[in-house]
C-alpha cells in the first residue's frame, strides 16, 4: 500500500518544484509462488486470514479484480500525462512478475524492492514529469528498494529450508542465513544512506533527519533480535518494525516542510 502526499513547498535546491513526498508503506504477507498451477509456500497466519488461502477469494475473483486493478492503473496514468503512461508497461512488468522470479534468481528480493520503488519514482514523475532527470526522486526510490530487498531477505529466512527444497531461490538458499542476514544488514545500511543523501540534496531540516536517525536505530533492533540460530522473531522484526519506518518518514517529512511555512 502506498501514500503519496503533496505539498505546496518548494525544496531550497529545486526551485520551482511541489514538493511531493511519498511513503511507501508495506504491509507483506510472506511468499506465495505458483508451482505447477498450485501456490508454492508455506502459508503464515496473516496469508490464511487475508489471501485465497482461506478459501474466501477464489481464483476467479482474484484474477478479475487484479485484471480490473491494471485497468485502472493504466487509465490513472494516461490522466496523468503521456511519460507516465509510457512507463506503465514497466512498472506492471516488475510488479506482476515479481512472483515468478523465485524460479530463477536469488535476486528477486530486489525485483520485490523494484515494483516499490517505482511509486516514489511515479509520484514524482505525475507532478512534475518535465524533471525526469533530478537525482532526488531516483534516490528516494534507491531507499525504498534496498530497504525492502533488505527486509525481504530477513524474511525469506524462514523458508530457507522449504525454498532449498523446492529449488526456489533467495538469498539466503543460495549462501545461508548468516550470510543472508548481513547482505540483509548491508541493504539497510544503503537503504539509511539513501535517506540521508536525499535530506542533503533536498535541503531538509531537523525533522527530517531526526526521521532518519530513527528509521536507523529502528533497523538496528530489527536485526537485533533476530539471529542466525533463533528466527523466532522474524514476524515481529517483518511485520512490526517496517510498518513504523514509512510512518516515522511520512511525519518527518511532513514536520519539516510545514516548519518552513
């Protein structure tokens, strides 16, 4: 789920220019890949409650609503203006095939962080698509790539041995949950340096920076407590901790430009 706000203030390096700040908010419900025509994963609680695995959507429904959705999603863009509806086929490429890249990477995680990291991209692209080529948006959307991948490896964890298994790929069936949880750790410290650089360019103030110091201690608890040997927590640390970083974001953001007013 994605929120995308915009505020008439003009960053100090881009004049000119709405300030639009999106925040991607996740809200994931574990791996579900399709094998054979059959779904691939070992279902979590919150997919048995909110997916077909219910039995309450069927497969129809499903279909025609995501049908439906790319509709829209093609006729929001083409209101928008004609790079966006140029881009479209892209972002729906990544999005929608995200699921089949189990199959053959142990990239995917970053093909995951891709589909989401095009709603930044786009919002900034449908207020003003003139300045396709200023760094700051692509920035944004490097943050929430790597914060994603990174999140997403951390939960991948859980089905090391299932993915190994059934020949799925991910980071952590391709070199170990160790090694996994650093690449995830690695990802984050990326992830933390793109928010930063974008705070610089953007000439954001306190409140924005103050966002980021939290997002970082609150990625730092995240891998505090889940370790090699005890996965116990990967819920909590998933579910729990990346809810709170888009809001913590959202309402720095927001605080600093309505600071400036």
């Amino acid at each position: 789920m994605s929120l995308t706000v915009t505020v008439n203030e003009q960053f100090d390096a881009l004049p000119d220019a709405s300030a639009t700040l999106h925040v991607t908010v996740v809200v994931p419900f574990g791996n579900v890949e399709p094998d054979d025509g059959e779904h691939v994963g070992v279902p979590t609680p919150e997919q048995l409650s909110l997916t077909t695995g219910a039995g309450k959507l069927t497969t129809a429904f499903t279909l025609v609503f995501a049908v439906v959705m790319v509709g829209l999603l093609v006729f929001a863009a083409a209101m928008l203006n004609p790079l966006c509806l140029k881009l479209c086929p892209i972002a729906l490429v990544v999005t929608l095939g995200y699921s089949f890249t189990k199959r053959f990477t142990a990239l995917c995680h970053f093909v995951l962080g891709l589909s989401l990291a095009a709603a930044p991209i786009g919002a900034w692209l449908a207020v003003d698509p003139d300045r396709f080529r200023e760094p700051l948006p692509y920035l944004l959307g490097g943050a929430v790539m790597f914060w994603i991948a990174g999140a997403d490896i951390l939960y991948a964890c859980e089905d090391f041995e299932f993915d190994r298994a059934k020949r799925l790929h991910s980071v952590p069936a391709a070199i170990g949950i160790r090694p996994a949880l650093a690449v995830s750790i690695l990802c984050h410290i990326v992830a933390v340096g793109a928010l930063v650089a974008v705070g610089i360019l953007g000439r954001l103030g306190p409140f924005y920076h103050g966002a980021v110091a939290a997002i970082a201690l609150l990625l730092v608890y995240e891998h505090a407590i889940v370790k090699p040997g005890d996965l116990r927590r990967v819920n909590q640390a998933f579910f729990h901790v990346n809810a709170v970083v888009s809001g913590v974001i959202l309402a720095g953001a927001l605080l600093d430009l309505f600071a400036r007013r």
